[in-house]
C-alpha cells in the first residue's frame, strides 16, 4: 500500500500546453505539500495545504494552482507550461506540521518528472 | 524566511569510514532539524531527527548533533556501506511554520 501516491510518474509535454499532477496520501494526515526539485537537486516548497486549506504558498508563478477537494488530496495544475518548469515534482504528507517534531515527519511520494519541451 | 545552508554538495568517501555533512541556518525560531535521505529515482525519506532541546541523537551508525547557539548541525554516518550511497538533505522547520526548509543537498558516494 503506497503511502503517498502521485500520477503521472512521468510527463513529457510542449511548451504552451495545460497539465495536472495528482497526489493523494491514505495516512489520514492534515497537511500535505508540493516541493520542486529542479536538475541541481534542489527541493523547494511551492505549496502548503492543512485541512484543505492553503497555509503557504511560496513565490510560485499564478500559472501553478494547487486545489485540495480533501485532505487526502492535493493536485496541482499548471497553466502555459514554460521550459522552466521541467523539474520532479514531489507531494509530501504530515500529520501535523514539520516544527512539532515526530508528528512533523514528511512523507514524500515517488515524485512525478516533468519535461517541458 | 528560514534559509538552510549545507555543505559539501558532493562527497566521496571509502566504505568503512565516516562522513560528515553540516548544515547551518539562520531562524532562531528553528525548532526541528531532520535529515531526508534521497535514493536514485525515490522521494526523501526520514532518517533521523533531532529536537532544539537535545543537543545529540544516535541511531546505530548514525548520529545528528546541534549547536542551537551556533546555528549548525551535523549528520555523521560511522561504518559506511555502499548502500549509504544517496543525496542527503538537511531541513530546518517551527512550530509556527508549515514547511521544512530543505538543504540543496549533498550527494555522498561510498566506494567498496
């Protein structure tokens, strides 16, 4: 049982177009997240949801909307993709958020690449 | 906000030594400090963690320590194993925060 499952694994798409990534964790956790990690590695919060609610949204272009429908679930939605955006996209879940300690854990899924070309 | 800084960004080390990654960071608020390690093609996953009120954690070959004065901490891998080969990140977070900030990451090779 996949704890925190995000589709597709892999997106390869054109420049201008409409795309979606889905994730949806089966912890019963409050808060969920989506990260971007770019081709140096480096993992940086876009989004933060608890209880459906948007807690943190970085500086993340307006072309990027995540939308909660549950807590189980955080999609997220990008409009005229650029080359830019090609990165792996990871959804992540907590129980309560990251500063509580052993609640805090962040659990990641397997993480969804995207190639803009 | 939080701004994490991890170093080195690559380490090569043989099998049976130790590594060290240090991490510094700049909220004084900071009040957990976990390490992801970060496997070819997988999401992070939690391998330790330690709390601003304790100073060093040990979980077998591995061990956090955390000067709360300082604003560092590090992660030390004793014994290391070809399969301890992996992007590690360091993360800061609060209580009054929703994120973690992560580390860019350091990505440690152990040669047998």
């Amino acid at each position: 049982d996949t704890a925190v499952s995000q589709t597709p694994k892999y997106l390869v798409t054109q420049m201008g177009n409409d795309k979606s990534i889905k994730c949806e964790q089966n912890l019963g956790h409050d808060t969920m997240y989506w990260y971007k990690q770019d081709s140096k590695k480096f993992l940086k919060i876009m989004f933060s949801y608890n209880n459906k609610e948007l807690i943190i949204n970085e500086t993340v272009p307006n072309r990027f909307s995540p939308k909660s429908p549950d807590k189980a679930h955080l999609n997220l939605h990008i409009n005229s993709l650029e080359l830019g955006d090609s990165a792996v996209y990871f959804c992540a879940s907590s129980q309560a958020p990251p500063g509580t300690g052993e609640t805090g854990e962040l659990f990641f899924g397997e993480g969804s690449r995207l190639t803009v070309l | 906000g939080e701004n994490v800084e991890q170093h080195p960004s690559t380490l090569s080390v043989q099998e049976g030594d130790s590594a060290v990654i240090k991490c510094t960071y700049s909220d004084s608020a900071s009040n957990y400090f976990p390490w992801y390690k970060q496997e070819l093609g997988k999401g992070p996953q939690l391998i330790i963690d330690i709390r601003s009120n304790v100073g060093e954690k040990k979980d077998q070959r591995i061990a956090v320590t955390l000067n709360k004065t300082a604003k560092h901490f590090s992660l030390h891998i004793t014994e290391t194993q070809p399969e301890d080969s992996a992007v590690y990140f360091c993360a800061a977070g609060a209580n009054s925060g929703y994120a973690l900030n992560f580390g860019k990451g350091t990505s440690l090779l152990v040669t047998p």
